[in-house]
C-alpha cells in the first residue's frame, strides 16, 4: 500500500529535493479562482453528477455504542474519525480521515487498515473518498470503492497516476467548493496536482487537510519536494502563500514524522509557521 509515498520517501531526500542548482520546474501554478458563495455552489453541485448530494441511511453518528469491531477508529472531533497508523516507509505515519456528515460522509487520504471498514460501516460508510495527491495511491482504493460505493476523486494531473489502480469518478482542477462546504485548493509543489481541503465544521472547528503540501516532522512544519510527481519549489512557494491566507483552527497532514499527525493551530502561529518554511526555500 501507498507504494508512491514509500518510493518517495525513500528515494527522495530532503537535501536532494532541495539540491542548490536545482533548475526551477517550468510548471506554474494554476490560476486561481476565488471560491463561490455556498448557495451558489450547492446549486451547480446538484447538475454534477459526481458530486451531487446524497441521502445516506440513518446511522450512529458515534458508531460504537451497539458492538465492538475488530478494529476501531479515534475520534478526534465530533465529525472526525482518524484510521489507525499506517507506516508506508520507516518512520513515516500516515493517517485517513473520515468526516461524518448527514449528506455522505468523506473519506480524506487513504487506509489500508481494513479491520477498521466495518467501524466506517456503522458510522455510516464513504460517499466520496478525496485524495490529496498519488502518494495516497494504494490496492485499498479500489477496495473501498467497492465496498462503500464510494466516488473517488483527485486532482485532474493525478488521475494517470490513481487509475492504474482504479477509475476516478470525478476530477478537482480549480479552487471552488464542493459539496457545500468542502473548499478544493489546489497547492502544487509537493506534486503537479497536490490539493488541499478546507472545511468549516458545524461543530465549530476548520479543518485545513494539506495531504503533503505541508506536514508535521517531530511537531514542527516542513514541505517535501516530490519531483517524480512534478513537485517545484516555486509552485509550493505560491501554495504556501496561499495557505497562510487562510485561517485553520486544526491542520491535519496525510503523512507526517514523529507522533503528532495533526495541530489545533491559532491563525498568528498558522501564519508565523508558514513565513518559517517560506525561509527555508527562498
Ligand atoms: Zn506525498
């Protein structure tokens, strides 16, 4: 599983991402458009088929009070279920999470930690499974699909690299919202269509899912160049910038090293964080 990101890790170093000399790649980032009202967003989400709402069977929001499964997932907000620890390479964790909504719940990232599908199950299954970037590709996508028929859904210069597992349903390209109130950012330089996921919560907390535009090495932000997926250091200098912008109460990375996957975050730390990796590669 997630052979792409156990490839990078261990192929690709920090120091060699970040060689002086490195010719700049000729990738620019994408124009970026401002996000659309909810209202106006949810009203074309209904005329595409991808991503039009759906009506999910009642189920326990908490999924654990009727039988203990095999294997249980934590609650980490009261919307958000994180899958247990995976280790595609030594010393790198990755995580999936589900977010638990009345209209189709969300799986962000990948797990291949399948004793846990029947937890996901009683919480009430995967409408759609967002990915962040082809590091996330594994065998289990297309075993999720079936078994949750689920949409699966990447970024349009990710889609060659997932669908030699299985098909992609529907396609991100540009910043908007989706589903109404699932913000897509495109944020390439970790990969060519490396996106994250903004989400206000109505519980109350904003999510930011960066995949592995920025993560969390021993607790402290950093950025990694994947040019085998036509990663850049001027195209994640522009996302970068971009992240800072916005003001999460929560940063949940797909990979990360050391114990903590994601930080509760306050918006001067976000901001201050992100101007320290910005040094790093100027
Ligand atoms: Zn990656």
């Amino acid at each position: 599983m997630h052979e792409l990101r156990a490839q990078i890790f261990s192929a690709l170093g920090a120091e060699q991402e970040f060689a002086p000399g490195s010719p700049p790649s000729s990738t620019s980032a994408p124009e970026v458009q401002l996000p659309v009202q909810a209202e106006s967003a949810n009203r074309s989400i209904q005329k595409t088929s991808c991503f039009t709402l759906t009506n999910q069977p009642p189920h326990s929001r908490d999924g654990s009070n009727t039988q203990a499964y095999r294997g249980k997932m934590k609650q980490i907000y009261p919307d958000l279920w994180q899958t247990r620890a995976e280790h595609p390479f030594a010393g790198v964790t990755s995580h999936a999470y589900l977010l638990v909504r009345e209209t189709g719940n969300i799986l962000f990232y990948n797990s291949g930690i399948r004793e846990e599908y029947e937890h996901i199950e009683a919480l009430g299954g995967v409408a759609f499974q967002f990915l962040s970037h082809m590091d996330e590709v594994g065998p289990s996508l297309a075993e999720i699909k079936s078994r949750f028929g689920s949409k699966l859904c990447c970024h349009r210069l990710e889609e060659s690299a997932v669908k030699k597992v299985t098909l992609v349903d529907c396609l991100f390209d540009i910043r908007e919202l989706r589903l109404g109130n699932i913000e897509i950012i495109p944020t390439p330089g970790h990969t060519a269509g490396s996106v994250c996921f903004y989400v206000n919560s109505p519980f109350g907390k904003s999510y930011l899912f960066t995949g592995d535009t920025i993560y969390l090495n021993n607790h402290v932000w950093d950025v990694r160049i994947n040019r085998y997926g036509g990663g850049s250091k001027s195209d994640l200098r522009n996302s970068l910038i971009i992240l800072q912008d916005l003001a999460p109460t929560v940063v949940i990375s797909s990979a990360s090293i050391g114990d903590t996957p994601f930080k509760e975050v306050s918006a001067d730390d976000w901001r201050s964080d992100i101007a320290k990796v910005l040094d790093t590669l100027a």
